[in-house]
C-alpha cells in the first residue's frame, strides 16, 4: 500500500512569512497527527485528527498554527506568521480506525523540513 | 507528567557486541511502549511494541514497570542496525498520542 505521503518536502522562508504543509495519509486511515519535531528532540504531537474532528490540539499555538482535515482524507497544516523556532521537521502520521482495545500502528510520512530565517 | 526518557545521546559498539539502549518513562495509568526507528534517508517506522512480545531484527524490549523502563536489546549487533532510535509511549487505550523521547543514535562499526 502507498505510505503517507507530505509535501513540500523542504521549504525556506524569512520569519513572519505564512506556510502551508499538506499531508495524505494512508487510504482508510481514520486517525491523523501532525507532528513537530525539533533538531536533537523527539517528535511532539501538534494535532490529532479522527476523521474531520479534532481530538487533541492541546499543544498547537493557536495564535499561529491551524491545520484542518476537510472530508476526513487530506489536511493542511498553516503557519502564519512564522518565527525562528519553528524551524523544524513537520512529520504527518495516520494510523487505521480503532477496532480493539490499544493503540494502532502509526505509520509516518518522510516530513517537510522547514527553515525560519 | 507523562514523560520518555532516552539518558544516552549516542551508542557507539563494534559489530557483534551486545547492545542496549536505555528508556524510562513516566506516566500516570497504564502506557503502551514502543521503539520507532529511522534509518539513514527513510522514513521513522515501528519496530516493536511491548504488548506484541516480539523480537524484530533480533531486538526485543521488556516492559519492567517496577523500575519504569523499556530498554531495547540486541545481543549481537549488526552494521545495518545503525539508525536512531526513539521510544515511545501512550495511553493504553486506541487513538492516542504518541510521546516520543529525545532518541539515541546507534553506531555500528565494523
């Protein structure tokens, strides 16, 4: 099956600049996250997805990032204005509809380094 | 506060040296463990998960919730192992979150 698919795979901006990422996750797959990963630091969840709503954006900064899921398939992730610390991996994930008791695989796309300059 | 603990930032062993690499966690309930995996140029992918008792590529991990940890082991390594590592926890229900901790790079020479 074809993975989670993200684009751009870099991107470079001057800071206060807007930027769009776009993630398409596995076919079927109800769950969606987006994922911030900064250099020497493990991924940290920004937002979760099941299906179109949203289940967990405790840790987004809303005053700067959204990111929406439209017909539950592809999301967008925006940040607007940018600032120095967001240079990081943005990394998408999805895994399938829950159908047991424990945590589904989560299966990851390559991620969209990003550049705040 | 739920939290994934990696102490070493890099592991550097000879091939078919024994390896371990070292997680603790904390966290309120009952997590589910995992050790993701990215090698040189791919993508970060699952390599085992606690409830699953698995050895994949020959690593096996066992959950001590006495001393908080899941440390991955490998008894002799193998050059194609060198990769970053993360472990990982969540809640034990479907559909949450992954905490990552900060990895560890393994080194494998010859």
């Amino acid at each position: 099956e074809a993975g989670v698919a993200q684009s751009p795979r870099y991107k470079i901006i001057e800071k206060r600049q807007s930027v769009a990422f776009w993630c398409n996750p596995i076919s079927g797959h109800a769950t969606l996250y987006w994922y911030q990963q900064i250099l020497g630091q493990g991924p940290k969840l920004l937002i979760q997805f099941q299906n179109n709503g949203v289940v967990d954006d405790s840790q987004l900064p809303k005053d700067r990032f959204s990111a929406e899921r439209l017909k539950g398939v592809d999301s967008t992730l925006k940040i607007q204005p940018a600032k120095l610390e967001d240079s990081a991996v943005y990394l998408c994930a999805s895994s399938p509809e829950d159908r047991g008791a424990t945590q589904e695989t989560q299966y990851f796309g390559p991620g969209t380094r990003l550049l705040v300059l | 506060a739920q939290r994934v603990t990696q102490p070493e930032k890099l592991l550097s062993v000879f091939k078919g040296a024994p390896v371990e690499l070292k997680c603790n966690y904390s966290y309120s309930g009952s997590p589910e463990l995992f050790w993701y995996v990215q090698y040189s140029r791919q993508r970060l992918q699952l390599l085992l998960r606690h409830i699953s008792r698995e050895s994949i590529k020959g690593f096996t991990a066992d959950l001590n919730k006495g001393e908080t940890s899941f440390h991955l082991k490998k008894p002799f390594a193998q050059e194609e192992d060198s990769a970053m590592y993360y472990c990982a926890l969540s809640g034990y229900q479907a559909g949450t979150a992954l905490i990552f901790g900060k990895g560890t790079t393994l080194s494998v020479s010859s």
